[in-house]
C-alpha cells in the first residue's frame, strides 16, 4: 500500500516521540513493503513563532492532501498562563479537526497486566479493563460563540448541539460496539442541558438500528465516579466535547501510564493519529519522553487503513518491550537510562527480526 | 441559641437520613440547651405529585423565614429517563439555590483512616488526603438560556460568567484557604473558554488581597486526571458550576463512601446543609441509606452558627460509630442487620451519655 502521511509533530516532546513512531512505521513498510511518504509541516506555539499562526495554511493544505496525519502534541506554557493571549497554540488543533471534519475522537483505555502495579487504583478494581471512548470533536461548549462585553465583566460560552452532529458520531460507537461487547453508555446532563437531551433523543433513535446493541444512560457526575468506583463496567462510552474531554483524560489514568495511550480522530474523509499526553515542556530534549503511545497511535493509523497485521506486529512490539522493561524511566524500575530513541530502536528492531 | 431550621428531606430515602440528622440535632440543643424548632416542607419528585411543582411557593417562604435549611435528597427514574417531561425534581433545587442566593458550595473531601480500605484507589495515595472544594452555583450553563429548534434539531445551552458572581465565592475560598493550607487551586479550561478566562483574570486579581495564599491554575481534564494521581496536592479547589459538579463527584470516591459526605451550599444571607449523596430509590424504605453524610450535613450546620463545640461532638460520635462498625450493610464487613436508624440511635445515644 502507498500512503502518504503528513507528520505535524507540534511542541515540547513532540518531535520526540513522533520520531519514533515514524522509525516504526517505516520498519513496518520495510518489512510488508509498503510505501509510506512522510511529508512535515508546523502547527501549534512552534508555527506561532514562525508564522504567527497556531495552524499555517500551507499544514492545513498538506494534511488536506494526505492520507493521514500522525500528530504530536501542541502547548506551550508561554501561552497557557497569559490570559490576554490573542492566538493560542490549542486553536491551531481545534481548527484543525474542523477543517478536516474530524468529528469524532477514539480513545480506547486498557488496562496492561504488566503495568496494573503501576495504577493509582487498586489491581483487583481495573484488571480487565477494556473500554473505547467516543468523544464528539467538532461541536459542543468548545466551538460555540464566545463573548466578553466591551467593559469585560461579563463572558460568556455557547453550547450548541445539531441532531446531524450527533447522529453521525452515534453510528460510528454503535458499529464499534457492535465488534466489542455489544454495549454502549452515553454521558450527558440531561437532568439539566438542553443539548445533554437532544443526545437522549437522537441517540435513542439511532439505537434503534442496532438491536444487538444495549443503550444505557449515565450523568457525567456520576459517570466520573463510575469510571473509578467500577471501570469493568463500560464498553463504548459514547458522549459530547466537553463531558469527552474530561471523562477520557479522567479514564486515562486508570491503566497506570498516560505515556501508552494513543487516539484517533476520524471523520468521512480524513482520519489523524495522536499520542493523548501533552508537550511536557519540562521534559522537552531530554530523551526521557515515553513514546509507546505516538508508536500505538501509528498502530491506529494502519488499523484504520485496514493493515490489521501490521498494526499487530507494532502492538506485539510495544507488549515486548513493557515485558523486557525496555522501556523510558517513567515505567522503568530498574534502569533509568533507557532513552526516548532507545525504546524506538527496540521496536524497530523487533520489526525487521520477527521471531 | 434558637434556631429554626427548615426540614427538606426530598424523595427516596431523603427523608430517612435527614430523620436521623433532626435526631443528632435534637440530642445536641438537649445537651447544650440549645432551642432548634423544625418545620418541614416538600421539594421534588414528591413536590410535583404533591402540586405539581418541584419547589411550591410554601416551601421557598418557609426557607426564607429560617435560619437554615436541612435538605434530604431529590429525584426519581420516572423524570430522569424521560427526556420529555416538563417539570423535573431537580428544578427544585436548582430555583432553591437560585432564590436563597446560595452561591457557594462547599465539599469537604477527607480519606477517614479507618475506611481507607473501602477506597477504589490505593491507600499510599490517599491517606492524608484533605480537599475542601468551593464550586460556584447559581451561575455557567446549569443557569444560562437554553435553546430548542421549533423543528426540534437544533438544541443550545449558554454559559455565563459576571465578575461579580466569581469574586464573591473566589473570596470565600481563599478565606478559608487562609485557614487550611494555604492554597487555591482554580481548575477551568481558560485554554478554550472565553468565561474560564474572566475567572483567571477575575481569580489573579482577588488573589492580591489574600498574600499569604498561594494560587495555581490547572485545566479541568488534568484536574480529573491529578484528584486520582495525586490528591494529596489539594487543599482548597476553586471552580465554576458545572466543573465543580463532575470534579466534587469524582473526588467523592476518594475516601471510599459517599455515605458519608456532606456538603454546604452558603450565601450572603441563607445557607444549605445536605449529604451529597442522591435519593437512590432503590433503597427506599429498607433501612439501608447510611445516614452519616446527613448526620454530619448537620454538623456542617452548627459549625455555620459557630456551635463548634456542639458540631465536633457530633463529629466524634460519627467517628466512634465508624469504629465500633456500628454503620449500615454498606460499610459493615460484620454485621448487616443494622438499620439507619440504629445508627442514629447510637449517635443520640453518645451525645446524650458523652464518656
Ligand atoms: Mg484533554
Ligand atoms: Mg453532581
């Protein structure tokens, strides 16, 4: 297969792990002969500083023109802590997922045996736990109308939900449960948002086309309780922007290490690739950032293009080097040398010599 | 002193908690003659049957001719799973808080020593933990305009924040961070939210009233991240409605039962003491509902009226009760026949005969 991928590696340890999940990916065509084109281009604080853009048009024109994205990770504190800012590193990936109609954002949290001793939650609560978070990307509180009066004493955010936008996401974790444990949660406030009840009645409705597929509902207070209290108890969590945003950065802490976990974004079109940890600026050039979940998110990028062998091979990969512990200090008990490049040398070693 | 305490005990098992509090309260004027008169009124699902409302107008008049309210519990499946009904039970208390002008809510969050074994989390990463949040509660997107499509498509709520509704709780919350550790921590999304911005901007600058106080800012997704990771960190967390709402219930499991947390809700004029706890029917009328969150709401109460001698007392008959495991099935490893009531018996009991 010949893809072409736009590589936007963004801030901080960006660039670092992304490395490394191209290193894999060409391992990977290496060893399947496939042609994989890498092209890069600049988003977040770094395309700031260049252009005075947080997304560039000659990025948003590449990503448009390429198969797929596999990106980094944008931020910097710089911009983070100066509420005056006028352009933000962030705007640049919110536009992003709407300038390619990324409308849906995929995070699956699974607990790794080997790293359960590793989870601030007790073993016997997570062991087991396999759970796939749909998150609404496009709509929602994120991307409604802002304002501030002119005297600047009073904000405010629009929440704004379309039946279309939730149909097409809907579809997209009922097919997915369809292929896991037949079960999907939706999160909302319906006790009290308007918008939390058109998801009620818009995601009844679309059950209705699966009838394999059993519907329950859960307030995001208490679906931020559940997460921790009982973790076994979800399959696909289905649910809106912001409640997404909080529950599966909430959730990510269950398997021990936000360092493995990767997500993709997809919509009709375009699908992008992402480790969910931030820029870590503090760990910037260290060689200290873990790259499991940038290589993972290069697992996702081939899943998605239906290169299931592929993706395993990179899976089996990654499952080695936690059980060799060849892995960067923030998971290594035993030796803290073990660089960012190191672990990707492994994996693409592994690669290129099957056993 | 006299007080007259309004008695809103709600639907489920609101009435059996709350029955068991007015017992403790009852003890205590007995003990430290003390004058407590309560008046009961309707609120919730079991107002609506009543009158078709979730707050009638008696019950509001009631509240704001007393000195504070003892709230049970409100809510019932038949409104929550009807995404069409008119009126809903939680109306009733969002207009109480709204009309009593009971701006602040207050949890505290602390792991009890002889129930950290009941924590979903690990003990190493609890023990110690002492959290008071303050979130803000008569404003953001519970209270903004909400919206539906006559075509039934399109559906909006508005979040909106004034200066004036977050410096009066931002300095409620460095007060008693004043009096704690000395810290706040602001958990918004100023990343993306335009009213997260006003409460930075509006937070920095009360901040300079309060030197001696240390602020720091977190986004909420990473908040819900680090209350699991590291809740040890926090000592008072300021917030904004709705991220109050998920992050207070999440915090909630830290300490292993939600039976036992209590909460206020203060204004400038009138205040609000409850259990966090909600009125899960299914336990109605079994002599199950643990009635300690209600017991120590109460306690929340006499601290408010400076009765601290009296709020510490019933503190240390809760305390003994935990120990001697003289608590309901939910937290009783022993012994499952004893009752709510028991429990408050047991509470009366040492009030009246302190060793
Ligand atoms: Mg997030
Ligand atoms: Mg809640």
């Amino acid at each position: 297969m010949k893809l072409n991928i736009a590589v936007l590696s963004g801030d901080g340890i960006g660039p670092e792990v992304t490395k490394e999940a191209i290193k894999t990916l060409k391992a990977i065509a290496q060893e399947f002969d496939h042609t994989f084109n890498f092209k890069s281009a600049s988003v977040g604080a770094i395309a700031i500083d260049e252009t005075g853009e947080p997304l560039p048009d000659a990025t948003l024109d590449l990503c448009k023109h390429s198969d797929a994205v596999l990106f980094g990770a944008i931020g910097d504190p710089k911009y983070d802590n100066n509420p005056n800012a006028k352009v933000r590193p962030e705007q640049g990936l919110l536009k992003l997922r709407k300038e390619l109609g990324l409308y849906a954002n995929i995070r699956p949290v699974k607990a790794y045996d080997m790293l359960l001793s590793q989870s601030p939650l007790k073993e016997e609560n997570i062991k087991g736990t396999d759970i796939s978070i749909y998150r609404e990307l496009t709509g929602g509180i994120y991307f409604g109308e802002k304002q501030l009066s002119e005297d600047g004493n009073i904000a405010s955010d629009l929440c704004e939900y379309s039946r279309e936008e939730i149909e097409r996401i809907t579809h997209l974790a009922f097919k997915a449960a369809q292929t896991r444990q037949k079960k999907v949660t939706l999160v909302d406030k319906a006790n009290v948002l308007e918008t939390s009840r058109l998801w009620r009645n818009v995601v009844k409705q679309v059950a209705e086309d699966y009838p394999d597929v059993v519907l329950d509902f859960l307030f995001v207070d208490n679906a931020a309780m559940q997460l921790i209290l009982n973790p076994k108890q979800f399959d696909v969590i289905l649910t809106e922007n912001m409640f997404g945003d909080i529950i599966s950065d909430e959730a990510s802490v269950i398997g021990g290490s936000i360092g493995l976990l990767a997500s993709a974004s997809v919509g009709d079109k375009h699908a992008m690739f992402e480790p969910i940890h931030g820029s870590y600026p503090q760990a910037t050039g260290k060689g200290i950032a873990n790259p499991i979940a940038s290589i993972l998110s290069a697992a996702m990028l081939l899943d998605h293009f239906e290169l299931h062998e592929e993706a395993e091979m990179v899976r089996e990969a990654v499952e080695k080097s936690l059980q060799l512990e060849i892995t960067t200090p923030d998971l290594n008990s035993k030796n803290n040398t073990i660089t960012t490049s190191k672990v990707g040398d492994f994996i693409e070693d592994f690669i290129n010599n099957p056993k």
